[in-house]
C-alpha cells in the first residue's frame, strides 16, 4: 500500500508539472498493480482528457466511479468530460450523482445549468443556475442565468441576474449587449441606451450596440414617447 501511495504522489507531481508521458507511465503501473485503483483511474482519466482522449478518459471515469461512486470530484470531471464529447443528458445525470452527496457543489450545480442548457431544457438549466447563484457562482454562470430566464420568459429576473454579473465583471461586452437587448424589448429604452453605450465602451466595434443605439435616438428625435429610465 505504501509503494502504491508513493507511486501515485510521483506520478500526481509529475501530472502537475507537465511531465505528462511520465505520469501516464507511473499511473498504468499503479494500475497493473491494482486495477481497482480509484483515485489512479480517477487522475489518469484526467490526464489522458488533457491529451484529447476523452473516449478513453470517460472509461477511466466510468471506473473511478465503479469503485468509488461516492466521490464527489470524480463525478463532477466525469461530467465536464462527458459534456465535452457532446452527451448533455448523461453529463446532466453525473452532475446530479455529485449533487446528491453534496448538494451546494458550486461546480457541480455550474455544470448540471451548462449540461441542461446544452441538452435544450431551458427551465432545468435556469432552475440549475440559480442554484449556483444562491451558492455564489461567478459572472460567466450569472450571465448563462439571465440567458436562461430570458428563454423562459422571466424577463425581470434576467434583468436582475445580468445586472449581478455586469457588476462583478463590467468588462464582458456580450453581457451589457445581452442586457441592453432585453431592455429594450420591455421598452426601457433610457436604460437600454445606457447599457449599448457600455457595450460600446468596451467594444466600439459592435455594430448591434451602435445599430441599436442609433434607433433609440432616432425614435427619440422623431418624437416618440421619451425613453425610461
């Protein structure tokens, strides 16, 4: 057991520092040894996703899991893999394995929101992502949320959730772009205004901010009603 232990920290340093023929050498060793080693099948599946095998990387998770089904990262990355070869709904119930032993997993909840998104269940993804944002996800999920309300016709609580991720990140163009457009359909045109010159402060060469931008003054000029505030 102290040999296996010892080979799996060597071959987990070597993982880290890049040396990733090494690591694999030392993981399909640990592994001839015991094949029922789930955290060697675990961190290999990792490392062989790093390389692009990701068929191979969901057998070694599979496995990890077969062993060790109450471990909690394993199923989360087995999750994130699985959504990476495009199998949403699978990657959706791996993300609920994890959430059913540890219910306020920030990355678990982030990925049954991007699995449910990509999978076409709007309501499940949104519900997800709320779940997140209770959790304190960052802005990237806020901005996936308010998306997702949008989608299921909760346009003030979209509103909301994209104002929480433009104040933790005011950066990101395609927010203020995205809550800008939302405005502007429920005829807040003032802060709609607003939010497409942000976007183009951030990004002067977004033609929808300046397109948009352009009709609201324009409507405004012919004497429409003026705009909300």
């Amino acid at each position: 057991m102290t040999d296996r232990r010892a080979l799996l920290a060597k071959a987990f340093d070597r993982h880290q520092s890049g040396g990733f023929e090494e690591a694999e050498r030392l993981y399909r060793r640990i592994l001839s040894i015991d094949p029922a080693e789930a955290e060697a099948l675990h961190r290999a599946g990792l490392l062989v996703a790093q390389l692009g095998r990701l068929e191979e990387a969901d057998r070694l998770l599979r496995r990890a899991l077969a062993q060790d089904p109450a471990e909690t990262e394993a199923a989360v990355n087995h999750g994130k893999i699985l959504r990476a070869l495009r199998r949403p709904e699978v990657a959706a119930c791996r993300f609920r394995h994890a959430l059913a032993l540890a219910p306020a997993m920030l990355t678990a909840l982030e990925g049954l929101g991007h699995a449910e998104r990509e999978g076409g269940h709007t309501a499940a993804a949104a519900t997800a992502y709320g779940r997140a944002a209770v959790a304190g996800t960052g802005p990237a999920v806020l901005h996936q949320w308010g998306v997702a309300l949008d989608g299921i016709g909760l346009a003030e609580q979209a509103v909301e959730a994209l104002h929480r991720s433009a104040r933790l990140d005011p950066t990101v163009p395609s927010v203020a772009l995205r809550l800008a457009g939302l405005l502007h359909r429920m005829g807040r045109r003032g802060e709609a205004a607003g939010w497409y010159r942000h976007a183009l402060v951030i990004q002067p060469g977004l033609a929808e901010a300046r397109r948009s931008l352009s009709a609201i003054v324009a409507v405004t000029a012919a004497g429409g009603p003026p705009p909300t505030t």
